[in-house]
C-alpha cells in the first residue's frame, strides 16, 4: 500500500486567513471570540462566536463569482488556493484524473437559505434567487475546488456533522493507500454564524452564554463551562501519496498513518456518556497506525466545552490508555477557535500537524477550575514545549459520529 503524506495546509478561521497567523495566534493562547456583529444579536441568549474577520470575498474572487457562492464555500475555495499553493503542486504537470475533492460541510449555506427563504415571504416566489438550492446545498464547497483545479478524480462531501474533517483526511488516505489517486484535498467549511443557527443550539441548551467576557466563554474541561461557543471557518489539506510527492521533490509536513471510525448509535444530539463511541474510534484509529497507545505524544481533543462532552471524551481517552493517560498532553484548540463545526478536524489536523513539526502544543486556555472528572493533562493556559512523533487527534459529531486520525512526523528518510 503507498503510504500518505501531507504536502500542503490552507485555513480561515477566527484566529486569522493563514497558517502563519493562525498558529501565532493559537501557540499565544488568544481567542477569537467575539460578541456577534453580523446580525442584531440583542434577543439571542448567546450573543458570542468565533468569528472570521478581515475576509474579502470579492477581492479573492471579483464580485460576479463570490455572489455566486455562500460563505461556507467561498471559505473552502479560499482555504483550498492556500493549500493547493503551499503544497507546490503544478496544475500543468498533474494528472487530473487522479486528482480528488474530500472536502464537506455540516449545515451547508444556511444564510443563502435564510436570506432566499424571508424574499419568498416578503417579494414572491418570482423573486427567490435560481441560485439558492446550488449555492446551499452542501457539496458545493467539493464541487467548486474541483471545478476550480480541474479533478476529475473523486470528489466526494462527506456529512458527518462536526466529524467531517476527520472523516475527509481518513477516507482519503484510504483512497491514496490504494494506489488509485495521487493527490486529494481534504478538510471542511462552515458559516453557520446565523440568527437561526445561533437560535436552535441556544434553545437547546447547547451554547455559553458568557456573553460579557466572550473571550472567556470556551472553556473546554474546566468546571466553570456552560456550553460551546459557535465557530466558522474552512481549512484544507493537501494528501498525496508518498510515491508521487517524492517524485516531484515536494516539501512533506507530516504523514497519516492511522484512522478509524465509528457510530454511538445512542442519540440525535448527545455523546454516549461513557464515551463509548469514541473509545472504538480511538482505538482502531491506533490498530490501523500500528502503534502501541504509549507511543501516542499529544493528543488533539474534540473538547467542545460542553459538560457531559468534555468528560465523555476523558473517560474515552482513560479507557484507551489507562495510566499512560494521565501523562500524555491533551490539547483542545476549540477553547480558541470557538466550535468550528464541519471545519474543526481540518483546523485541527493543522494545529496538530504544526505541533509535530515545531515541538510545541498550544494551550487549553480559560482554565481557571479544575473538573475533577476531567483530571488529564489539559496544558492549561500556557503552550508547552516537548517532544513530539506521533499525534492523534479527535472529532465527534451529533448523531454519534466519531472519526479519529493519526499523524506521524516527517522525518527525511
């Protein structure tokens, strides 16, 4: 089987619109939440989110195309050209055929459906815009990138809820292992920042509402939390088979060498409060690496800051790797970034893949007290510095969804 590597990273997130800014800000422990501007915030018992800012549309796309696309795809085509960019890749010299798109979405373009949805009601059916079902359906993100870079291999929008990053990377890694594609580019995209998103998962008692001090209101693992804060953003990465990046001196950032994936089968919304689900993927993710749990450095948690999330995931990860677990770093990026949703494995296969790369793990931040039932490593406030090989990082969605990667470091061989 070839083996996977990684070439090439693109993001836009709360934290900034590169991997520079992005892993500056993230190492600094800064949080990019923010009170809601975007729309009149004053009824919503959340008023707070993870905000991209400083996003041009029409400056990166010209007017007539970024009016053709929802923000959850202009953020995805963004990320994509960064990623395609820093990967090297000439799109004269690849084989388009064996080119692919795994790149999803959770909600899709809920603002395009929103704002379509309140013309039909208040100017006519005449009037809802012929773009809306292409512009929200939530393959468009794939189609786009792959559009845009002419694959004619596999393009594919996995929905595995806030798994989706996770599940792209792994089930293209399994594509490239076979030989049958060269190049994939992977991750997620969302823009659900809305009223009505904002709405729903406050009624359902999902979202902080610390809405006076924002940039306290992540708190993943700390006995203070109430709830994650919404988030938004793309990030893409560029898999390619090792074979084919060596064959064209490409610069390799890290390598895949594990995945699993697994189903509660519990509950629309909620985890399996054992963390059942997430144990299961944990550990195939391992068996498919071919390592043992004691060889794991750093682990890249799900950690929404949701009271029964966070310690589900803690009970997973004991399961696993009984007392080792108490001395490996665990990191949750989501206490910075806010809950990205569909975008968040890609955000934080980029975090984890820096983290190889540099040797420092960036802080869980807002940790001011500790949950007993929730007594690992959390690396609070402050990145650390250590030795790092070998990287897992987690991602589970509502419907039970749970996919898991592994990444190793690059080491010339």
């Amino acid at each position: 089987m070839e083996r996977v590597v990684i070439t090439g990273m693109g993001i836009i997130s709360p934290l900034g619109n590169s991997v520079d800014e992005f892993w500056d800000k993230l190492t600094r422990g800064e949080s990019g939440v923010r009170v809601v501007e975007s729309f009149e915030a004053a009824g919503h018992k959340a008023r707070i989110a993870g905000v991209v800012r400083d996003f041009d549309a029409k400056a990166l796309f010209g007017a007539k195309e970024a009016r053709r696309m929802d923000r959850f795809c202009q953020y995805a085509l963004a990320a994509a050209d960064q990623a395609f960019a820093d990967s090297g890749l000439d799109r004269a010299d690849i084989d388009k055929e064996r080119l692919g798109v795994y790149v999803g979405s959770g909600i899709g373009g809920i603002q395009t459906l929103t704002e379509e949805h309140a013309t039909l009601l208040e100017r006519g059916p005449d009037r809802v815009s012929p773009t809306l079902v292409p512009m929200m359906i939530a393959n468009m993100a794939a189609a786009m990138i792959s559009i845009r870079f002419g694959a004619l291999g596999p393009t594919l929008a996995p929905v595995t809820a806030c798994s989706i990053g996770n599940t792209a990377i792994g089930e293209a890694w399994h594509r490239i292992q076979s030989g049958r594609t060269d190049v994939i580019l992977a991750g997620g995209s969302e823009a659900a920042i809305s009223e009505i998103a904002a709405a729903s998962f406050a009624k359902a008692t999902a979202l902080s509402t610390r809405n006076d001090a924002p940039e306290r209101a992540s708190r993943p693992f700390d006995a203070g939390r109430d709830g994650f804060v919404l988030g938004e953003g793309a990030a893409i990465l560029v898999l390619e088979s090792l074979t084919h990046a060596r064959a064209r001196g490409a610069r390799i950032l890290a390598e895949v060498i594990g995945y699993g994936a697994s189903s509660d089968a519990y509950h629309m919304v909620a985890t399996h409060p054992e963390g059942d689900g997430a144990y299961r993927a944990m550990r195939e993710a391992i068996r498919e690496a071919g390592i043992r749990p004691d060889e794991v450095d750093v682990i890249s948690a799900h950690a929404t800051s949701t009271e029964l999330g966070d310690r589900s995931e803690t009970a997973a990860i004991k399961r696993l790797f009984g007392e080792y677990a108490y001395r490996i770093p665990v990191t949750a990026n989501k206490s910075m970034t806010g809950h990205m949703l569909g975008a968040a494995g890609g955000a934080e296969a980029i975090a984890l893949i820096q983290s190889l790369r540099t040797g420092i793990i960036p802080p869980t931040i807002n940790q001011e007290t500790p949950d007993p039932e929730c007594d690992l490593d959390v690396v609070p406030n402050e990145a650390r510095r250590a030795e790092l090989r070998i990287g897992m990082s987690n991602s589970f969605g509502f419907g039970g969804h749970n996919a898991v990667i592994v990444l190793k470091r690059w080491e010339d061989e």
